[in-house]
C-alpha cells in the first residue's frame, strides 16, 4: 500500500501542470508597423494596408482591448493571411486562442470574429 501510495504521488507530482490557453474576442488584425500610428482606433487601419503588409511577409497581430500590440506566431500568421483573403469589412477583427508569451502569441485558433 504504501508502494502504491509512492508511486502516486511521484506521477502526481510528474504530471506537468496543463497551461491554459487565453482567449481575445474580436480583436483588430494589424501589422506592426501599423499597430503604434493606429492603436488608439484601430478600426480606421485601411484592410488594404494589411493585405500589402501580409503579402511582404511584414509582422503580423492584434491590437488587445488595452492598445498592447502582440505578435503571432507563423501558424497565426498562416491563419491570418487566410482569414484577410475572406475578409468583407475594411476593419479585419478576429477571435484569438493562444499561449502569450512575452509579446508574442503562440496560436491555437484564428478566425473571422462574427
């Protein structure tokens, strides 16, 4: 009994502690250029702007609630460049799922925010 008491507590003690990933609710699409001159209202960011920019490989992210500019990683910037091509609306804004770290956003999820 006490083995197996062991054994438990070691693997409980193992088992890494599961991250949770956070959520940004339609949040503007920016480049990084872009992110400082247009941070106080992002919604007047031309979508042609961005679509140039996302063609030259330029940086790609969010502006948060806050006006802190944050980086996606290559698989947001994948998902990104499709969400622009189907964008209808001059304002891209999208819904983010990922793990932040530092100024970048390691991405889970990126769509068109409804």
């Amino acid at each position: 009994m006490r083995t197996l008491l062991s054994l438990l507590i070691v693997f409980g003690l193992a088992t890494p502690v599961a991250a949770f990933a956070e959520d940004w609710k339609g949040v503007t699409l920016i480049d990084k250029a872009c992110g400082a001159k247009f941070a106080a209202n992002p919604e007047k960011h031309p979508a042609d702007c961005l679509k140039k920019c996302a063609k030259k490989g330029e940086a790609l992210g969010f502006l948060t609630s806050d006006g802190t500019w944050l980086k996606l990683d290559k698989n947001g910037v994948k998902q990104a460049q499709n969400a622009i091509k189907h964008a209808k609306s001059d304002s891209i804004r999208v819904d983010v799922t990922g793990d932040k770290s530092g100024d970048t956003v390691k991405v889970k999820s990126l769509k068109l925010a409804s």
